[in-house]
C-alpha cells in the first residue's frame, strides 16, 4: 500500500526518492490487473494496455501529456467508481481544472493526503499522478474484497546441497586428474552403485560394533583385501562435471576462438580488398585519363556547339522581334481594311441617294414640256 506522507522535501529524501514513482507505477500496473481494468477499461475506449512506466516521468522517456492526462482523468474515474463512489466519467474536452478538482475531492473523502498543487496532475505524468492512482486502487481494491497475502516459500534442504558440496571439493583433485578420460554410457551404467548394498553394509558394521565390548580396538583388515576393495571402488567414486552453457569460462573461451576466427578472417579479407582498392584506384586513373583525352580531342567541336549555339539564341530573339512586327503590322492591316470598308459603304449610300434626286429632277421637267402643250 502506498504510505500516504511518503513524499517531503527534496532534503529529507534519500538519492532513491527519484526512483520511488518507478516503483509506485509498477505496483500500480499490477493493481490494474487484479481489477481486470484490460476488460473493464482499455476494451471499452479501444485503448492499448499501458507500459511498465506509463505515468513515470523521466527526461529519458518519451512523453504525451495531452494522451497521458485523458488516460489518467478515465483509469481515475473507474477507480472511484470501483471504490464504491459515484463519479461521471470525463470527457475530452472537459475543463481539466474541473475535473482534477472532482478527483482531489474524491480522494480526501477516501482520507487520502493532498499536500501538492493541482496543476501537478494536469501534466499527465510524475509522482503525484502515480500516488493518486495508486491510492484510488488501492481504495477499489478495498471495495473488492482483495487482501494481500503473504507469499508460501517452499523449504529447501540445505543439507543434502551443502554434503554434495563437500563431496565435490573432496574429488575435485581427482576430478582434474581424469577429465582427459571420460567414461562412456556404458561403463556409467555398469559403475552405478548400489546404494541399498551399501545401506545395508553400513548396518551391518554398526551393529557389529555396538555389539563389541568397551576396550581397545585393533584392525583386523588385511591390507591386500583393502587395496583390492579401494581399487573397486575407486572408478565408482569419480565424478563426471557435466559442461554448462552459463559457465563463463566457456563463454571466454568461445570470445578468444571467434577473436582468433576474426583476426585470421582479417587477413585474408585485407589482401582481397587492399587488392581491390588498388584496381578501384587504377580504374579511375585510367577514366581520368580518359576523360582528358576525349576532352582535348572535341574541344574546338565544344567550342563551335556554343557558337552555334550562342547564334541560334541570336537568329530565335530577331524571329521573336519580327514576328512581333508582323502581327503588329497584321493589326494595323486589318484596322485600315475595316476603315475601307466603312468609307466603300458610305460613298454607296451617297451614290444611291444622287441616283434618287436625278429620277426627281426628269419627272419635274416632264411636267412643265406637259404644261406647256397644253396651254
């Protein structure tokens, strides 16, 4: 559970105080799951599950305080709503001052401390954020019924590891001495031991010796039987180390073969490619060479192309500069061609109507040669 006056000044704080909203978001995450808020919540908004340090701020870690802000406002109202309190969910574009200070009031109503301002959490992420979450699961997980249990950590034998140890400190000079010989499977198969032979040996001889009076013992062990029997048993006492991959020797070892792999590798790569940067650089020798060549050689054929082209610029602006004075004198054609024909239409009009006047003037004198028959 989260301790509620875990936060003071920055004096008072060890150097892991800076670590502490890492940690507090981990719990956090795994309070999450235990109130299944995948089904509840991300399935709801269609939202992706959230990372191991989602609301821990860090200059190291990328950032989105408009996204983390609007996660933060939904998993705060689901959490109250789990604790047992109403509260409407917020909306995008709700006043964030609103909606910390509904969270806030919710969490002193849950005896919750706020010692810090409420700008804190509009940020989306940072120490205060993961305090108020934690503090809201921690009240739903309450509501649910959930207790913390103390985890059952199964019993180990100590003893039988600590007899294997001595055991194998005790043949490990023997060990060294015949690891250039390792038996095969069948040899392991014909040297294993029969355990209950020697249980019941070792009865044997206790109850042989418990039966023997209190005095002095003296050995009556032939010594040839003895180093028969040592001999017997000796190639049963061997212990066979098996090679483990996690044994850094190994790995040191396999790190000096591929060095050894790499530089012999080098070597030859070197001569091919000092080889080819030779014929690289040889090849461009000659393309210079190449090049200046045919450079000279069309040099006075360059010369002329920019003549000629420096001429077709010339005869393209005097084209451009007469067929603007063409179309200039088409302009003024076409302007006297209409004028023409306005004066050939006029001069028509005043012929016509001096072919009337003259048609007049005979009729006139007609009259009179009339008039003056008659009389």
């Amino acid at each position: 559970m989260a301790d509620d006056n875990r936060r003071g000044e920055d004096d008072e704080r060890g150097p892991g105080a800076a670590y502490q909203m890492f940690v507090v978001m981990e719990d956090l995450l795994d309070k999450l799951k235990l109130l299944d808020y995948e089904e509840e919540v991300l399935s709801k908004h269609n939202m992706k599950p959230l990372s191991r340090h989602y609301f821990a701020s860090s200059a190291y870690m990328p950032s989105n305080p408009g996204e983390q802000f609007f996660m933060f406002t939904i998993i705060a109202s689901w959490l109250i709503n789990k604790a047992g309190r109403p509260f409407e969910q917020p909306q995008e574009y709700d006043d964030p001052n609103a909606t910390v200070a509904n969270i806030l009031s919710h969490l002193r109503a849950f005896g919750g401390l706020v010692d810090f301002p409420p700008s804190k959490l509009k940020a989306g992420s940072g120490e205060h954020v993961c305090y108020v979450l934690d503090r809201l699961a921690e009240e739903a997980l309450k509501k649910t019924g959930f207790t913390w249990r103390r985890p059952n950590y199964p019993t180990e034998e100590m003893e039988d590891e600590s007899v294997m140890e001595d055991d194998a400190e005790l043949t490990l000079s023997k060990v060294e001495d015949n690891m250039t010989g390792e038996p095969d499977d069948d040899d392991e198969e014909e040297n294993i031991m029969d355990l209950e032979a020697l249980k019941s040996r070792t009865n044997q001889s206790e109850a042989s010796l418990s039966s023997k009076p209190d005095n002095i013992l003296e050995s009556n062990t032939d010594a040839t039987e003895w180093n028969l029997e040592v001999e017997r048993v000796l190639p049963q006492l061997k212990v066979t180390i098996r090679t483990d991959n996690k044994d850094w020797r190994i790995h040191v070892d396999q790190m000096h073969q591929h060095k050894d792999g790499i530089k012999s590798s080098l070597k030859e790569a070197k001569g091919y490619l000092d080889k080819l940067q030779e014929e690289i650089g040889k090849t461009l020798e000659k393309v210079g060479s190449r090049e200046k060549y045919i450079n000279n050689q069309l040099e006075h054929l360059i010369q002329e192309y920019r003549s000629t082209q420096a001429k077709l610029s010339e005869a393209k602006e005097l084209y451009q500069q007469g067929s603007g004075g063409v179309t200039e004198r088409t302009r003024v054609l076409a302007e006297i061609t209409e004028e023409l024909e306005k004066v050939k239409q006029e001069m028509e009009e005043k012929g016509s109507s001096m072919s009337d006047g003259g048609e007049l003037t005979t009729a006139g004198l007609g009259n009179l040669l009339s008039l003056t028959e008659v009389s």
